[in-house]
C-alpha cells in the first residue's frame, strides 16, 4: 500500500480524536462524569499518537547518512512503539485511577441528555476514523482475517489506527452504558466502573501494541509470501543452479534488507557473472519493490 494511504488514515483519526477530545472534556466540565473524562483523556492521547505517527513518518524519509547507511525507516517503528507507551499510562493507567477514585468517591453525573449526546455523536466521529483505516487496510489484507493482518503487517500506521479506533468504539459504548445505568439506577459507581472499563481495555491495546512493535523494531523478517516471492524469482533464473539461503529484515514498511546466497553456472566468464548479477537484483526489486537492500553473495558448483 502506498504511504499516503497510510497517512490519510492517520489524519482522518487525528481530525476526529482532536473533536472527540473538545467535545468531552465540554461534556466533562458540564457533567463530571469519570468515563467522559477517562474518555477525554483516551482521545488527548490518541490526538497526540497520531501526531506521533506523522513525526515518525517525516523522520524516516531522511536520506542514509554515516551513521545510518540503511536509512531511517525504523523511526516509523519506533514512534509506534511510543504511542502504545503513550497508550498505557496516558490512556490506560489514568483512566484506571479516575475510576478507582470515584469507586472510592462517588459522584453522579449531573446531566444524562449531555452526557449520551456526547458519546453518541463521538461515536460518530470515530466511525469515521474507523472507516478511513478500513478502507486502506483492505488494499493489502488479502484474505488474511483482521487479527492477522495486525500481527503480521510491516506498517508501523495501520494496526496502530485500527486498534485505537477499535478501542475508542468499544470504550465509548462503555462509557455510555457506565453513564446511562449510574443515572437510572442512581448508583454513581456505575460510571466510575465504566472508567475502569476502559482503562482496562486501553491497557490491553497498548500491550498488543507494544510487542508488535518491539517484534519489528528488533528485527522481523519479510513476509512467507515475499520470501517465497524473492525464492521464485531468484531460481527462475537461467544461470542460477540453486539458492543456498535468503535472509531478509524488514527495515521499514517499504524498505526490506535482503542477503541472497546463491550458486551460479560455473561457465560464466566474469561479465557474464556481473551481468547476471545485476539481473537477478532487478528482478528482486520488481517482484518485491521493498527490497531497497539487496546484498548477493555468489559461489560456483567448485566453490559450494
């Protein structure tokens, strides 16, 4: 998927996340509902992850340097990484407490019509959110199921998008349901229970997020399907006897490190050997256009 896919998403979340948060924390300051303010919180910290993810994207496209000869792709992995820190205590952590206090201090929500108007109409918002990463997701899921796609992909954007959309619909309807029931039971520690709630489930998605992002950050391998991908393309050559390894990290979500060993036909005169060479790193590049490294080491039937 192209990145302005990737970003398009994370802006369409940014613009609804900076709504949301406005709109409850007014809902807060009216009501004094704890699952409107861990629900504000949740939307401050998602506004400023997205903002993340832009600050990492621009930093990646820096050009290699001395220091970093395979470039700066990483950063988009590292930001990620950030933000399910953000997540965690910014969202999670003080949602919990907000709610363990209120468990502790009660306090009814003065005004239920305000309160559901502005849940509702954030749920709105982060439909469209969700809607926007969906759609660019698609573009690359295949047929792998929604789980899969986010444990496997290379983009460091869309699982991050998609999760925090997921979980804000989630913890919206908890708030509501923590709100509506604190008003018609007159039991206030419903509310402070949804706050709760959704702290958990913040805590939850960050932790996902989290090892995702550490799995890529220390070094995943591409792809079974580029693999076997960078395989067929490799020993379709004419003058490629076999494949004796492929090695491949994902460097970014479209910059792949690949190292090929390889045996070639022992004929070859030394043009020949350099000019197939060059052929099969084409190749490489047209099959799997992230295979911006690509590293061949070549041995002769003598030499293997």
């Amino acid at each position: 998927m192209s990145a302005g896919g990737e970003k398009r998403a994370v802006i369409a979340a940014l613009l609804a996340n900076l709504g949301i948060a406005i709109a409850k924390f007014v809902g807060f300051a009216i009501t004094g509902s704890a699952s409107l303010l861990a629900e504000a919180i949740h939307s401050v910290a998602d506004t400023s992850n997205q903002g993340l993810l832009l600050l990492g994207d621009r930093r990646a496209r820096r050009e290699p340097s001395e220091s970093h000869p395979f470039g700066y792709s990483r950063e988009r992995y590292f930001w990620a990484f950030v933000v399910s820190v953000v997540l965690f205590a910014g969202g999670g952590l003080f949602a919990l407490y907000e709610g363990i206090e209120k468990l502790r201090h009660p306090h009814e929500p003065a005004d239920l019509f305000i309160a559901v108007t502005i849940l509702v109409v954030a749920m709105g918002f982060e439909s469209f959110s969700l809607r926007t990463a969906v759609r660019e997701a698609r573009k690359v899921k295949e047929q792998s199921s929604w789980v899969a796609f986010i444990r496997h992909s290379k983009s460091a954007e869309l699982p991050v998008v998609l999760l925090e959309d997921c979980g804000a619909l989630i913890g919206l309807v908890i708030a509501l349901f923590g709100v509506v029931l604190a008003k018609v039971t007159d039991e206030p520690r419903f509310d402070a229970m949804g706050s709760v709630g959704i702290g958990l489930l913040l805590v939850v998605i960050a932790l996902v997020l989290a090892s995702e992002m550490r799995s890529l950050l220390v070094g995943e391998a591409a792809s079974p399907r580029d693999v076997a991908a960078l395989r067929r393309v490799i020993e379709g050559h004419a003058h490629v006897v076999r494949v004796l390894d492929v090695r491949t990290q994902q460097l970014g979500p479209d910059d792949m490190l690949v190292g090929v060993e390889l045996e070639l036909d022992p004929t070859l005169s030394g043009v020949e050997l350099t000019d197939t060479l060059e052929q099969i790193e084409g190749h490489i590049r047209a099959v799997v256009p992230a295979a911006q490294q690509v590293y061949l080491e070549p041995h002769t039937a003598d030499e293997s």
